[in-house]
C-alpha cells in the first residue's frame, strides 16, 4: 500500500500559518499559544501579511454584496419558484438560503449602481419647469399683499428653497436618497400586507420577511427589464404572475384571492410610493 503523503506542521489545513512561540495578538495585545491560527480572545490571524488588492476588492464585495455559494439557489428559489423562498424560511430551513435583508440590500445595491452605469434614464429624473415655479412664487407668502400663516410661511419657506435649488443638485442629492427611502419603504409595504392579511393572524415580522423577498424579485426583474428594454412588456406580466402565485404559496390564497388581494396592495402601495418620491425630493432640495 502507497503510503499517504505527509503534510507539513508549517501549513495547517486552514491555510494560516501558526503564530511563532514568542507571538501576541496584533489586534488586542493577547500572548498567542505556539500554533495556534487565531486569536483565542479576539479571533483574529495569528500571522497577519501585507493585504492585496484581490483581498481587498473580495472584502468589500463580500460585505455588500452576497455572492457567497448560497446566493445562486436563493436566486433560483426567488425568481422560479414564487414564494417559495418566504415559506422556506418560515419553517427554518435559513441557512442553505440568504437571509432575507441582507438579499433585499445585495440586489438593491446592484440595482442602484447599474442604474447609474448603464446608458439611459432609467430612474426618477428631476426637471426644472421656470414657467410653474413663477407661477408658484406669484401666489406665495412673499408675494404682496398675502396674508399667511405661521404654518404656511414654513411650507412656503421649504418650497422656496425647493425652488432656488437647480436640478442637478436636487438630482444628486435624489440619487443618493432613494436607496434608504426604498427601503424605509418595507415597513410599510409589510403593513399593509398585515392590514390586507389580517385574518391570516401572522407576525409582522413574517409579513415584512416576504416584502423583502419580493422587492429583492422586483429589483432583479427591473434589472432585466433594463437590459432587454424590448422585453419590458412581457417582464412586467410575468411580474404580476409571480406576485400572484407568491401570495398563493406564503398566504394560502385561491386564484381569485390572489388576484384581487394583489390588487388592493397595488392599489395602497403606489400612492404611498409616489408620497414616498415627493417626500424625497422635498427632502433632496433641503439636505444640503
């Protein structure tokens, strides 16, 4: 028989080097036992190098973005299999999956970001209309003759103050924006599934797991739709199959109470969502 080949002390199968007799911890000034890996009160390396920029490129997309192994099936079960991945998650079975904020943040940070590179409008773009705001300005609290109130000279104060801005920098201060206001977004859409399901009896927490999920499957498809613009039309049908069926699979609807609890939602949500837009605008005129 062929004797295995021997592996040396110096290379542990974790691939970092053990720490030398005399070592402490870098990070918390901790005397490290002779070959040991890690830190055993911190848990850093015991053996620290010059990092590179493959290491550091690796960090920052790992901390962002999810593309550990786990993200390809989560994907699969999110966009082939509606509500399947909320269900799955219900009954525990986490770990083979992405967690549900952390998959909402990875698309929406891919999403934003391809929004700015890729050619096209693509986004809520801010025009500047000279004729509406002169029209604005003439029935203001500063106009002659006007007789205002203290709450109506603060309202006029902001929308001045909207109206002195230019466009690129409302534009700007919208781009950076619309990322936190999307997802101050979920609470909200989450409400109103628990409003819409109330007889269903579930925790809050559960409806606001299956609102992520299914904007983390809007971004996706939003994506796709940008790349195949020609697709649009049939992105958006297949998108409001999906919900349908999603809310079939995590809420166990009929067909036909699928439908129209969809349409109540979508009913509900766009006008808070175009609420939501104005309020950012506002907000990117004023946030300097």
């Amino acid at each position: 028989m062929t004797p295995l080949p021997s592996v040396p002390a110096s290379v542990p199968p974790s691939g970092h080097p053990p720490a030398p007799a005399d070592a402490t911890c870098h990070n918390c000034d901790l005397a490290l036992q002779p070959g040991g890996h890690f830190c055993p009160h911190c848990g850093q390396e015991a053996h620290l190098h010059a990092a590179s920029m493959r290491e550091f490129i690796h960090e920052f997309v790992g901390h962002y973005v999810a593309l550990e192994g786990p993200l390809w099936r989560t994907l699969w079960a999110m966009l082939f299999l509606p509500g399947r991945l909320t269900r799955e998650y219900f009954i525990g079975r986490r770990r083979r999956y992405v967690q549900p904020l952390r998959l909402y943040l990875s698309l929406s940070f891919i999403f934003f970001i391809a929004v700015h590179l890729l050619p096209g409008d693509h986004g809520l773009k801010v025009t500047r209309d000279e004729q509406a705001i002169a029209q604005a300005r003439q029935g203001s609290c500063s106009s002659p003759g006007s007789h205002c109130t203290d709450w109506q000279r603060r309202l006029d104060g902001v929308g001045e103050r909207l109206a002195s801005s230019s466009a690129v920098q409302v534009q700007k201060r919208l781009d950076k924006l619309a990322p936190y206001a999307m997802l101050l977004m979920q609470p909200v859409f989450a409400g109103l599934l628990a409003l819409v399901f109330l007889r269903r009896r579930m925790k809050y927490a559960e409806h606001f797991v299956f609102a992520l999920h299914l904007h983390a499957c809007w971004f996706a498809a939003y994506l796709l739709a940008i790349v195949l613009p020609a697709a649009a039309t049939g992105i958006v049908a297949l998108v409001l199959l999906h919900g349908v069926i999603a809310l079939r699979t995590v809420y166990g609807t009929s067909w036909w109470g699928g439908v129209w609890r969809g349409g109540v939602l979508t009913a509900l949500y766009l006008p808070l969502l175009l609420v939501g837009m104005g309020a950012l605008v506002f907000g990117a005129a004023l946030i300097a």
